[in-house]
C-alpha cells in the first residue's frame, strides 16, 4: 500500500513531536519481536528475572 507525500510529512512531523513516545512503542516492538521470534530458553529465563526486578522497583513506587 502506498503511502502519499502528504502523508509522509504528517508521520514525521508527528514523529519529530513526539519522540519519546516514538522510541516507546520502537523499543517495546523491538523487545517483543525478540522474545517471540529469537530469544532462547536461557534469554527467557534472564528476562524473567529483570522483569520481576523491574515490577518489584514499580512496586515500590507506588508504595
């Protein structure tokens, strides 16, 4: 499917607005893509722990 010009600049005006969210759903899509098509038994296992890391910080945030 073809995307026009106009189109072009709105995408990229929207992405020079809203970088961080941009490099949000990038490196969320990047992540997820890893886990279900690359990642190995050993690379599940150490992500699981970081995960539970992470949700222990938030935790204590919220805390």
């Amino acid at each position: 499917m073809a995307v026009s010009e106009a189109q072009h600049r709105a995408i990229n005006k929207y992405r020079r607005k809203n970088k961080a969210r941009t490099q949000y759903i990038n490196r969320k899509s990047v992540a997820k893509n890893f886990i279900l098509n690359n990642a190995t038994s050993e690379d599940i296992a150490m992500l699981l722990d970081c995960i539970k890391q992470r949700q222990q910080e938030l935790n204590d945030q919220d805390n």
